[in-house]
C-alpha cells in the first residue's frame, strides 16, 4: 500500500490527469486534421481552413518568429468555384 504522505495532492493528481487526456485528445485532433488535408473528397474550403489551423498550430509551437509570419498562401487549382466561398 503507498504511503499516503507521499502521494501527490489531489489538485496536482487531478491537473496530471487533466494533462493526460488534453495529450490523448491532441494526437485525435491532428489525426483528424491530417485526415481532412489529405481528403479530395472535401470542399476546397473545408481543406483550407483544415490548412490555416495547421499553419496556426505550428506557428503557436514555433519558438522563431518567420520572416513570413503572418502570410500565408494557399492556391487550390481545378476546384469549382462555388466551392471557394
């Protein structure tokens, strides 16, 4: 049996779990993502901000600000037009 005087405190054991489950439903998420990036079956809009969220994650996770911060461009070719808006 563990030595309750070494257990953690329950803020800290609940925060630790919190972690856990942010860390599980992170790796669904980008699954999810790199699903929709890659999916011809898609809008082209819905792909595009499926693209915009992963510019905007990886940017959030870059330590160095990029000469091109802020700018990004995305050219889609051969999509019905209606699907740009």
């Amino acid at each position: 049996m563990p030595d309750e005087s070494k257990k953690a405190p329950a803020s800290k054991r609940g925060a630790q779990k919190t972690e856990r489950r942010l860390e599980k439903l992170m790796c669904s998420a980008l699954d999810s993502l790199e699903a929709m990036l890659c999916d011809d079956t898609l809008k082209a809009s819905d792909r595009l901000s499926a693209v915009k969220l992963a510019f905007d994650l990886a940017k959030s996770r870059s330590q160095e600000p990029s000469p091109s911060d802020g700018v990004v461009k995305v050219v889609f070719e051969g999509i019905p037009e209606e699907w740009a808006q």
